[in-house]
C-alpha cells in the first residue's frame, strides 16, 4: 500500500494571500487543524497548522517551555493581543515552507514514521509530484486507518 | 609546602609546570571557547599527566564533600521544582503586593533572595523569571527592573547561608565552619545589603514603575493554588526539605559533614517519590532523576580541585599568600578588606568558582601566620567571611559576574527584553560596590 492509496485527493487548500486570521475562521468552521498552502498552479508552498499560530500567539516565556503551565492564570492579555496583531497578517509569514512531503509511490510505513518522528507539528502530510506539485493530502486519520485494517 | 618526589618535568621545577597548567586552564576557561567541565578535566590531566601529582594525590585534592553537597542538593531541588512550588511562591508574592509593580520588585526579590539561600541560584531564577515575565505582560509594564532586581536578591540571598552559593559550599567544605557559623556571621550582612539595594533601586526604576487598577486586578485574579501540579510530591518535598535544613543546623553537634545530609536527604526523597512504584518505573524516575544533576558542574569543580591540589602541591600558594602578607605588611585589617575587595571586583569580571578554589588554600596558609601573631582564631576566621562576601556578592557587579545572571539574561533575550552588558553595568556595578562598602563596614565593626 503507498501513499497514492490511502491520500485524499479533493484536500481543502489555501491560498498565500489569505490571512492568519481568515485561515484560523476555515479552521473552525472545517473542523481542520492544518492545511497546504498553495498557489493558483496547485505548487505547495508550505503548510499552517493550528500549533504553528498558537505558538507564535502565546509569549515564548509559555511557548518554548519555561512556564509549563499557566492554569493558574484564568487569561492571558498578552495572549490576545498577540493574536489579534498576528490576525491581519497573510498565513506564509507562520506557515513552515518546508513541510516534510512524500510522494504518491511512498509506503504507508515511511508515512506513519514521519508523523511518528514530528509528532506536534504533522497533522498532514502533503502528497507532492514533480516541483512541489499538490497531488493529495495524508492525514494521522487515514494511516491509522490504514494500519488498523 | 608538600613534598613532591619528582623534582624536575621536562626540565622544568613541577611548580613551573603546575603553574602553567593553572594559567593556562584559567585563560581557556575565561575565554569560554570551549566548555568549562573540558578545559577543567584536561587541565586536570595535564597535572597527573606531566607528573606534579600522582593519580591517588589528585583524587585525595577532590573535596568529595563540595561535590556530594552540589549533587545531593541538585537532585533535591529538581524534584522539588515539579510540584510547582516556585511559581506559588511567585504568584503569592505578587498578590501580597496587591500587584503593584514596585511591591512585586520588592516582594519577588524577597521570594528569590531567601530561596537561593537555600538553593541553587541558577535553578531559583529559572524558575521564577518565567512567572515575572508573565506577571509584568499582565501589569504591561518592563519587566528589566524586575529581573534586574532579581538577580541581585539572588546573589545576595545566596551569600547568605553555607549552602547558598558554591563560594560558601566551598569554604564550609574547607574549614570547620558550620551551617551556623554562616548564618551567624553572613546572614546579618546579607539582609543589610539587600535592603540597602532596595533604596537606589527604587529611585532608579521604582518611581516610575505604575499599573492600572485593571492590569492589577488581572494579577489579582491569579489563582496560585492552581500553580501546584501535584499536591503529594509537594508534602515529600516540604518534609525532606525541612529535614535537611534541620540536618545542617544539628550537622555539627552529629559530627556529619553537609553532603551527607543533603545525599541522604536527596535519597530518602527519592525513595518517597519511588515508593509505589514497580522496579521498572522507580528505576526510571531515579534515572530522570539523575539527570537532573548539572554535571558540567560536578565535573568542572573535580578537575578544578585537582588543578588546584597541583599548584598547592609545588608550594606556588604558599609563596603567592607570603607574597601577599608582604605586601599587607602581615596587618590583619588590611589583608582582611584587601581579601574582600579584590575578592569582589575580580568575582565581578571571572567565574568565583575557580577563584574561591585558589583562595582557599591561599588563605589557610595565612591563617597560623596571624594566629602566631597574637590574633585569636574566632578573628582570624574574619578572612573566610570576607572571601565569601566578595567572591557572592562579586557576582552582582557585572552581567558575567554569575550563572544566574546569564540565565536570566538568556531568559529575557529571548523574550524581547534586551540585556546588554553596558546598561547593566551601570547600574549593577555601582550597586555590587554600595554592598562592598557595607561589607566592609559590617567587618570592621564586628571583628576588626
């Protein structure tokens, strides 16, 4: 079984010019964590996925660790102010250009080993050909599937 | 001097060699080209390799009780860290102050000073420059004099007691000076200094420093109780901890030394948090555990102790402190404030660890010359007292002058708070002096 087999073709992408704000809408209304952006030739540009905005929204006191939990702090202003500058700006200036990708003809196994070793930032995988041609997505959901039988 | 069986290496006395060696550690070292626990071992090897101390000479020059004191009270302290204590402490405090930003300066300072009296500065400021940094976005003020403040309190709260600042856990090592001794003579001092550093510091940053009711009451809504994660490890910390500090107060009517108690205080924590564990699960928490322990540290103190065995081996120390008794004129006062303030500015620019190394031996040699001059031991002890303050509060003069400043100094850089030497050394040096002064002060009035 390869990667061609179990990818979602009709994946939901966005364009580069969209916003942080616009994209992290999509989110909720899709009930998505991440998506491919990609230009008006399907060519990837990189992903964004949820943890990507939160982490540069929250102060990196928070985000790379030297709190491990704020519980005892009912809000955060920094937090929201933060996020509503981040807001207006175009989602490549967060997004990871340079995703980890596979290729239609790779193993379901090479896919589950790269979501295995970058577990927090792969919620897809993109499935490109040629020069970063768009072809497909790969969720956790649909190697799990796969592995589960 | 010792004696030494080989009298020439390469053709040169072994006290050339053995100082050479010194030098050129201490130079690699200060460079900070390459890390510190290397440099130390090689030198190290260097003082067995070239034959100035044999392999059983340079094991005997490790003081096993500095080491086992480090490691007993690291292990401590990173399990303690987990429950989630610090930031209690933290939150507390700045609720204590209704959140105003000066009374959170004030009371964070106090939080940080009294915990690196009893901890390690390095692993106090880690833990509570995260929670100031939050505390000061919330309040929407700078959050530089805070940890400014911070860092000063924990340099002065850490020269406070024998177990503060590894200066102090050195010299205890090295003398009979007890965990009493210290806060008997360095505790009064060490208040003094820091509350005296409250005054300039107030008309420095203080006066300006303001929050909006509304940014107060954010702060005020912080709950702290919510910042313990695990209320039982909390309860085992507390105890051992109370223990330990029980053990050091009563080490020397036991005739135990510190290290056992804070080895055996880190391992009967272990043994509490590992209790209901299976073999499996306990064997790897005590790994975690382990792990905990700054190594680069342990490592670094080992060699620098062999390096130093070296050098007092060849005689160098005894004819540098002869050296140094000429130039005071064998006066006590002034050897003694001579200690203090060279201890101070140099403490200020290099690391004090290797230096307090050198000293110590240095100062135990001057020590039978006083005695034979009429003065009595209780005052000759005075020198000890002296190295301490300078080489701890020397800490605070410069951005270098400590660990827990760079630290803190990494902490805020990476958050957008900019540390830069030169600010920092306006304010921090003349501050380091004002506490040398009263130092100075305290000494001459109380045993001189």
């Amino acid at each position: 079984m390869n990667a061609r087999d179990i990818m979602i073709r009709q994946a939901h992408t966005i364009p580069p010019q969209c916003t942080i704000g616009e994209a992290l809408r999509q989110m909720a209304d899709l009930r998505l964590q991440a998506f491919p952006v990609v230009d008006e030739k399907k060519i990837l540009l990189g992903t964004l996925n949820f943890w990507q905005i939160l982490e540069r929204a929250m102060p990196s006191y928070i985000s790379q660790g030297d709190l491990p939990d704020v519980r005892f702090a009912p809000d955060l202003v920094q937090f929201h102010e933060r996020l509503g500058e981040l807001k207006p700006n175009r989602v490549t200036q967060v997004m990871n250009p340079h995703p980890p990708c596979v290729r239609p003809d790779d193993s379901v196994l090479a896919c589950a080993t790269l979501i295995m070793k970058t577990p927090k930032t792969v919620y897809l995988l993109p499935v490109v050909e040629g020069d970063r041609q768009l072809v497909g997505i790969i969720s956790a959901w649909d190697v799990i599937k796969e592995i589960a039988g | 001097m010792h004696e030494t069986s080989i009298h020439t290496i390469f053709g040169f006395s072994p006290l050339w060699v053995a100082t050479s060696i010194l030098i050129l550690t201490y130079a690699v070292i200060i460079a900070e080209r390459f890390n510190r626990a290397i440099v130390a071992l090689l030198g190290a090897a260097a003082v067995i390799g070239t034959g100035v101390l044999t392999q059983d000479q340079a094991i005997q020059g490790i003081d096993f009780n500095t080491i086992g004191l480090l490691i007993g009270m690291m292990i401590l302290v990173g399990i303690t860290k987990e429950c989630g204590i610090f930031q209690f402490l933290a939150i507390k405090a700045a609720k204590a102050a209704k959140g105003s930003p000066w009374g959170i300066l004030v009371m964070l300072s106090i939080v940080t000073a009294v915990l690196s009296a009893f901890l390690d500065n390095v692993t106090t400021v880690l833990l509570v420059a995260p929670v100031t940094l939050l505390i000061a976005d919330e309040l929407k003020i700078n959050p530089y004099p805070l940890l400014f403040a911070e860092i000063n309190a924990s340099n002065t709260g850490g020269t406070a007691t024998l177990i503060g600042d590894p200066p102090n856990i050195m010299i205890g090592s090295a003398t009979s000076l007890t965990f009493n001794d210290f806060v008997i003579h360095l505790t009064p001092v060490a208040i003094v200094a820091f509350s005296a550093t409250l005054i300039p510091l107030w008309f420095i940053y203080g006066k300006t420093m303001f929050a909006s009711p509304e940014d107060r009451a954010r702060i005020m809504a912080f709950n702290e109780y919510e910042a313990i994660r695990d209320v039982g490890l909390l309860k085992h910390c507390l105890l051992v901890f109370g223990l330990v500090i029980l053990g050091f107060i009563f080490a020397h009517s036991w005739h135990m030394e510190p290290a056992t108690i804070a080895l055996g205080g880190a391992a009967l924590l272990l043994l509490l948090v590992t209790f209901s564990l299976d073999n499996e699960q306990a064997g790897h928490k005590v790994h975690t555990m382990f792990g905990q322990v700054e190594w680069i540290t342990i490592f670094f103190f080992c060699g620098l102790f062999i390096i130093v065995t070296g050098v007092e081996h060849t005689g160098l120390l005894q004819s540098v402190a002869d050296w140094t008794l000429s130039l005071t004129a064998g006066n006590f006062t002034v050897t003694t404030l001579a200690i203090l303030w060279v201890s101070a500015i140099l403490s200020a620019i290099v690391d004090n660890i290797p230096f307090v190394a050198t000293m110590i031996p240095m100062i135990k040699s001057m020590l039978p010359v006083f005695q034979q001059a009429g003065i009595p031991l209780e005052q000759a002890e005075t020198l000890w007292w002296a190295l301490a303050l300078g080489a701890c509060l020397g800490g605070n003069g410069t951005l270098v002058g400590a660990s827990a400043n760079l630290i803190v100094a990494g902490i805020a850089e990476r958050n957008g708070v900019p540390f830069r030497f030169l600010p920092f050394l306006k304010v921090a040096f003349p501050l380091m002096i004002l506490q040398i002064l009263i130092s100075t002060v305290y000494i001459w009035m109380r045993y001189l």
